[in-house]
C-alpha cells in the first residue's frame, strides 16, 4: 500500500511554502527541491530507526536491553 | 561563469600561494545590496573564492598596471553542494544572515513542518483512507511498532 499521505503531504507542504518564503527561493524548482531534501530526510531517519540495533550493537552506544527471564518454568 | 572582479591592493605572487593571503575579499557591491552578478554570492559580507586569487593581466593600460584585478570565483549553490545549506548561500537567496535571519530560517521550517504534519497527517490522509483508524481495520495483522508489537508476540508466546 502506497502511503499517499506521507509522499503528498510533505509536497502540499512545500507548495505552500512558497507564500512565505522569500522571491529568491520560491517557484518550481526550490519547491520539488526542498521535497526532496524532505524525503531524503525522512528517508535517512528511517534507516537509522530500522537498523537501530544493528548500529547500537556495532558501536556499543548504549547497553541492550536484557531478555526477561521467564517467571516459573 | 562569471567573475567577482574586484580591485586589490598589489600583492605579489608568492603572497598568493599562502593560505592566509586567500581570505576572501569585499565586493564592489555594499552589503546587503544585490550580489554584482549570478554567480556572485555572499557569505558573512565577503565574497567567497572557491580557488586561489589569480591575477589577471591589466587591460586599460600602463596607469593601471601597478594595481591588479584580482579575480575571485564564487561557487554557485550548484556547485557547492552541501555548502548551500550556508546561511551566506541562502542570502543570495533573499534571506539574510545573522540572528534575524536564523530566526526567519527557523520559523520557516517551523511552520513547514507544520504544515507538512497537517497536510501528510490529517489532509491527504482522510482523503485517502490511510489514517492509522483506517488501517487498523483494514490491516488486523498489523500490530504496530516497538513495546505494542513486543507485548502481542509475548502475549502469543506464553
């Protein structure tokens, strides 16, 4: 399922932008420019969110979490 | 690409090959006026050289000779890369540096992600039946992320 919301909502976003941004950074190109810079963002965040642990084990940031041990058995 | 043609005080060529002899040199144009030409751009005030100073031949004659035009470039935003997101690259652009711009800068993207957050979250959202409700029950099996998802597998394990 194609999440409309999160491709059109930064764009619609964008697009609306141009009323107050400056003269210099308004029109077309600056608009679908600035979208991408949002989508590269959010794509850089999702990375990291997904491989979180995989980095967080790598490098040893912060200590994992322990299993729970299971009560009675 | 076009050229920040400035007028220097004559240095000589060994001066030039120095680091600190690079330091970028004012405009003729008085900061905040509009930069001389396209490529021109300005950051903190100074005129931003990509490459070293290269002195260029003086054309009007033996009057002028002892005083060089020194050509600095200034990169495009185009060309920089990464460097546009510079304060100075976004002046060349119309907003200006220093606090007030900073501040300009950063109700901008304020209110971008906002309005991004209205328009991604609620607007385009209920127009195309993807709200999180919606998904919910047209997705059963999803069962969110993290300590929702944790606690279903750990129910279903025990």
């Amino acid at each position: 399922m194609v999440s409309y919301s999160d491709l059109l909502g930064p764009l619609a976003g964008e697009a609306l932008a141009n009323t107050y941004y400056p003269e210099g950074a308004r029109g077309v190109g600056s608009t679908f420019t600035r979208y991408a810079y949002d989508l590269g963002w959010k794509f850089a965040g999702n990375l990291l969110r997904q491989y979180w642990p995989q980095i967080n084990r790598g490098l040893r940031l912060l200590p994992e979490p322990q299993p729970t041990k299971a009560s009675g058995g | 690409m076009a050229n920040c043609r400035m007028l220097l005080p004559p240095v000589r060529n060994r001066n030039l090959r120095r680091p600190h002899n690079r330091m970028p040199a004012p405009c003729k144009a008085q900061w905040p006026a509009a930069c001389p030409s396209s490529d021109c751009c300005w950051r903190s005030r100074w005129c931003f050289p990509t490459s070293q100073p290269t002195e260029v031949p003086s054309t009007a004659g033996a009057s002028s000779s002892r005083q060089p035009t020194t050509v600095l470039r200034c990169p495009p935003s185009e060309r920089v890369g990464w460097l546009s997101l510079w304060p100075g690259d976004q002046q060349s652009r119309g907003i200006r540096t220093g606090g007030a711009g900073y501040g300009k800068r950063f109700g901008a993207d304020i209110a971008g992600a906002t309005s991004a957050n209205m328009f991604g979250t609620f607007l385009v959202a209920s127009l195309t039946h993807q709200d999180p409700r919606v998904l919910c029950e047209e997705a059963p099996q999803f069962q969110g992320v993290g300590k929702v998802r944790r606690d279903a597998v750990g129910d279903r394990a025990e």
